[in-house]
C-alpha cells in the first residue's frame, strides 16, 4: 500500500537510489569534517555520519520495493 502511494505521487525507484546514494556521501562528508569539530569539543560529530548513513539501506528497500512494483 505504501509503495503504490508513492508510486502513484510521481516517486520511481530511480528516485530512491538517487537519496541512497546521496544518504552516503552525506555520511561520508559528516565523518570527514567531524575530525575538526569534535577537537573544539563537539563529541556528537560522527555520531551524525551514522545516523545519516543509517538512512541508505531503508532508501535502497524502498527503491527495490518500488522497481519490483513498477514491473
């Protein structure tokens, strides 16, 4: 039923690799810069980069789940 309401409002698999993928780089760009603010005392740098990270196994899904269902 999800599927085929965001199927329905214009949203393709396409769609959902393409936030997979940018859900990546986003982490890996958190993790990259959190070197230089966690040495001026914010420990919660990194910890954004997995939770960022975290998002691009449930776009993945959903971006199967939307191929399998525009076939």
């Amino acid at each position: 039923m999800l599927v085929r309401k965001m199927h329905e409002a214009g949203v393709r698999s396409e769609h959902a690799y393409m936030a997979a993928m940018a859900s990546i780089g986003l982490s890996f760009l958190s993790w990259a810069t959190s070197a230089k603010t966690e040495s001026a005392g914010i420990d919660r740098a990194d910890r954004w980069g997995i939770f960022v990270g975290e998002w691009a196994p449930t776009f993945f899904g959903l971006g199967l789940a939307l191929a399998q269902y525009e076939k």
